[in-house]
C-alpha cells in the first residue's frame, strides 16, 4: 500500500513521482552499467541524490520528483580513462571474422605445341627457343667445273746474289756462337782441309770456291771438338730448319742463310755432288765430324747443314 502521506497528494503529484522514481531506478541502472562496463566505481553523490529524489517529503514530493527529473534526464558521461595499476576495460566480445579466402589465380596454361617428326624434344615439354632458321643452300659446281684456287700469299722475293768478298766472320745465334774465317784449300789427297787443332775457335772457308752470298754453294767447315776439348761446331747437330747462320762480308755486308735441314752422312757415303753441288742459288753448307770416334781413325760420319739466302744486312 502506498504511505498515508500520498494519499493527500493531488493526481498529479502521483503521476510526478510515478515518474521521478521511474527516473531514478533508470538512472541507477544506467549508472550501475557504466561503472560495470569501464570497471570503475559508482558516482556516490549521484546515486544519494537518487535515493533522496526516490523517498521525497510530504511537501517536496512534487518539486523534488521535478528536480530529479531535470537533473537526471540527460546524465553527464564522463570521460573513460584507465586508471594505472588496472586491467583494461572489459569489452563486449565482438564476433570471429574470418578472412574471406581469395580464390589461388590459375597459372596461365599455354597450348604446348607438338613436336615436330623427328625432334628430340618430349612430350609436354615448353618450347623456349625458337625454331632456327633453315641453311641457305649452297649452289653445288656444275659438273666438270674446275674450282677457282685461293691464292696463297705471296712470300718475299729472295734477294738477288751478292758480287765476290771473302768471308770474315759467321754467327750461329741459336748456339750463340761467332767465330772469326781462315782460308782453305785441298790436302794432299785432294780433299778439303781442316782448320788447325791449335786452334778450335775458327772456322775455314774454302777459298777456291764461292764466296756466302755469290750464286752457288759456299763451304765453311769447323771442328767438333779437339785433343783439348769441344771446339767452335760441338753442337751443330743441334740446329733445326728456320735458324739462321749469319756471315759478315769483307765488303761490309751480311750474308744471311735460313737452315733448310740438318743430315749425318757416313765418311763411307758421304754424297759430294748433293754437298757441294750448285742449285742455281746463293747457298751455305756448314760441315763438322759426328757420329762415332775411333782413336785411330778419327770419327765415322759428318754432319752437314744446309742452309740458303733470306736476306741482306749491314753490318754495325
């Protein structure tokens, strides 16, 4: 039942405080929310002046119901902050989201070209190089048609033959030797003679024939070795076809002999026309002893090398 003191309460002050206390059960509810949601404590002065607008006078009824409802009709909402020390504010769960998966992009498929008859490749496979151009034909000779002869470069003309001048010195660069020309002659037996074995380090021109450079074959002739040791020609043997045998000139001028080849003939076959004959060119033959030696006989072979003109220098 309602107190005494409503019941002298006009209508309307009922219907006043109906609605005050509506206002304030609302009010402590919202209140109550608030501080449940920001986990903060309820407005204490707020929550009395509820109370006291719920339970008014006998003679404030009205006006207290009133107050209450122009206070509270609007409540100030204060700024959410999170005190330090305190866990964050709860908040309402917001649903799963699941992220939309994208449907993958299909790779681009191309149409694999078939192999041709006869290729290598296999099946499936990707063709990445393109197809190489078909060879020009090349024009076949008609029947019976001679070919046309690429000429081959032409090698320097040989230097013409040089007028008569004795020898004076002859230089072997490739077995760095350059000994000074004595002139010979024949033994008693009509053979070419030897330079003196007193002295191993020259070499004899024979005289009587031509002179290095003349149209012909000249003959330098040296020994191997001596009673004393190796002599000016020990290692003739060792010269290959492309040395050259250099040879000063009284006239001031230098002979030089390109080697043709290098040959060992025994004393018994030994071939004086291929030795000493002329070509028709200017011409060289160095001669020394080879082979093996007997103390009574001397040395069994010779070793010719046979060499012709390439060129003319000065000398320095």
């Amino acid at each position: 039942m309602a107190p005494r003191s409503l019941a002298r309460l006009t209508r309307r002050q009922r219907r006043l405080f109906r609605l005050a206390r509506t206002v304030t059960v609302t009010t402590v509810l919202v209140t109550g929310g608030i501080w449940w949601a920001g986990d903060e404590e309820p407005d204490a002065p707020a929550l009395a002046a509820a109370a006291a607008a719920a339970a008014p006078g006998p003679a404030e009824a009205a006006v207290g119901a009133q107050a209450a409802l122009d206070h509270k009709a609007k409540p100030e909402t204060k700024p959410e902050t999170k005190p330090e020390g305190k866990p964050e504010a709860r908040s309402a769960v917001k649903p799963e989201t699941r992220p939309v998966a994208k449907p993958e992009a299909k790779p681009e498929t191309r149409p694999v070209a078939k192999p041709q008859a006869g290729s290598t490749a296999k099946p499936g496979a990707k063709a990445t190089a393109k197809p190489k151009a078909a060879p020009k034909a090349v024009p076949k000779a008609a029947p019976g048609a001679v070919p046309k002869a690429v000429p081959s470069p032409r090698s320097s003309p040989p230097p013409a033959p040089l007028a008569r001048s004795r020898p004076v010195t002859v230089a072997v660069p490739a077995i760095t030797i350059e000994a000074p020309v004595l002139d010979l002659g024949l033994d008693g037996e009509g053979r070419l003679a030897t330079p003196p074995m007193e002295n191993p380090d020259v070499v004899g021109w024979y005289a009587k024939g031509v002179t290095p450079g003349e149209r012909g074959t000249a003959v330098v002739v040296g020994h191997r070795d001596t009673r004393t040791g190796p002599a000016i020609f020990v290692s003739l043997d060792s010269l290959s076809a492309g040395n050259t045998v250099r040879v000063a000139r009284a006239d001031g001028k230098v002979a030089v002999f390109t080697v043709d080849r290098v040959v060992t003939y025994s004393k018994t076959g030994f071939p004086d026309k291929e030795v000493y004959g002329s070509t028709g060119r200017p011409e060289l033959r160095l001669l020394t002893c080879g082979g093996a030696f007997d103390p009574g006989k001397g040395y069994e072979a010779n070793i010719v090398v046979f060499a012709h003109l390439t060129d003319i220098a000065q000398q320095i």
